[in-house]
C-alpha cells in the first residue's frame, strides 16, 4: 500500500468490480460478447413482458439524445415489429461499442446474463482474494457494498453463480448507475446517506483514478486496486494489488 488511511474509522467497504473484484477479461471477453450475440433472440422472445417493454421505452429516449450530439447512432425503422426490433439491436450494439453505461441498455443486458446464469452457460468471477477477504471484512463488523455501471441484477448474478462459489450472502447493499455516474461526487453521497453513514466512514475501492477522485470529493476513503500494471501517475490515493492486503 503506497500511503496509509484511518482504517479505525471504517465501516463499510464500496467496491467497484470490473478490474476490482473481477478480471476485465471477464466483463469484456464473455459477459459482453455473449449479451451482445444474444440481444434479438431475447427481444424476439421477451419484447411484450413488461420489464423488458419498460427498457425499451428507455432506449427510445436515449436516441434523440444520440442524434442530437451528432454522434451519427443507427436509424432506428420501426414500421413493423421486425424492423423494430432490429433497429433496437443495432441501437443497443451501438451503445456497447461505445461502452455506454446507460440503464436501460445495463438493464437488459442483465437480463440476458440472467439466462445465462440459469442455464450455466455463464459463470461469474472473482479474484482468489475476495471470498478470504469477504469473509475477514465481514468477521471484523464492516458491511461490504457494490457499486458497478452494471445493474443491480447482473452485480447480484455475478457473485451468485461465482468460481468462489455464492457470495451475495457477505453483500449489504448493491448501488448501480441509478443513483448517479460513478465520476460524480453525489453519486457517492447519495449512496452514504442510503447507508445512513458519514461518508469517511465508507471505504471506496476501484481501479478507475476518476471514479476515487469523486469519492473523495464527498468525503470516502479511497484505496486504488491495481490488479496489473503499475500504479497510474496520475493517481493520489493508497493502492493495493490484493485484498489480502486490505484491512488485514
């Protein structure tokens, strides 16, 4: 660890999970591709469900926005069910090839992986430190949360059906996008008052510098993870490379 932080005053880790708790090769490598190669079979198939329809309602309301940034999305026909849907598939690639972390696309992709998940078709992981680490933060009385662009669904997916095993049982809570971007200080006030704590006594670990600069911004002890590489320069805040060394 590069530098320390008042570990007495902690009482709830936040933790990222893509390139935190869980490898990018991960997320990029299978999650994606296989919501991505998947997206028309489920809407062919769960278009008139409510949650779904409630999604796509929200993905029509992306696209003007699209457009209006001059960002050139695909047209979008939508005089038949056929057409509809496969303007929804085009939008939707789109959006991933923009690593976009708007909710309606989050949320259907968590529907996707849901299937996934069901079927054991997909498994979720973690590094080989989270479950001991888990296991210690909690033996300790510190609650552990999620805060991930991926939905709430897909945070709760990923740890239920891990190569360690089930781990949700060791989550309080799951924030997603919903309560704000992950590079803006009042997301990550919203989430302290959500938990009713002071907000340095909750410790914000990510791989992303600009995701702990806003934590800190209002008020969370921030440790960066570094699972490769070297630490960015750019960087200011106590780094680890295993949770192991995380609240020992």
């Amino acid at each position: 660890m590069t530098s320390a932080f008042d570990a007495a005053r902690i009482r709830a880790i936040l933790l990222d999970i893509e390139g935190t708790t869980t490898p990018v090769e991960f997320v990029t490598g299978e999650l994606f591709p296989f919501a991505r190669s998947r997206f028309r079979e489920f809407l062919e198939a769960h278009a008139n469900e409510a949650a779904a329809q409630a999604d796509l309602a929200s993905l029509r309301q992306e696209y003007p926005a699209a457009q209006a940034g001059r960002m050139n999305p695909p047209p979008w026909p939508s005089s038949s069910r056929t057409e509809e849907i496969a303007g929804t598939v085009a939008f939707v690639h789109w959006l991933m090839d923009r690593d976009s972390k708007c909710p309606p696309l989050k949320s259907l992709q968590g529907r996707i992986w849901q299937e996934g998940y069901a079927s054991g078709a997909l498994k979720g992981k973690v590094y080989p430190d989270v479950p001991r680490a888990f296991a210690r933060w909690r033996a300790q009385g510190r609650d552990i949360c999620i805060f991930s662009s991926g939905s709430v669904l897909a945070q709760k997916l990923l740890f239920g059906h891990s190569n360690a095993g089930d781990l949700t049982g060791f989550i309080r809570a799951w924030f997603d996008t919903t309560v704000g971007a992950k590079k803006e200080p009042e997301s990550y006030r919203r989430i302290a008052t959500e938990l009713a704590l002071e907000a340095e006594a909750i410790l914000f670990v990510s791989d992303v510098v600009a995701e702990l600069d806003a934590a800190r911004r209002s008020g969370m002890q921030t440790v960066l993870a570094v699972r490769t590489g070297t630490v960015p320069a750019e960087s200011h805040h106590p780094a680890v490379r295993s949770f192991d060394e995380l609240l020992p």
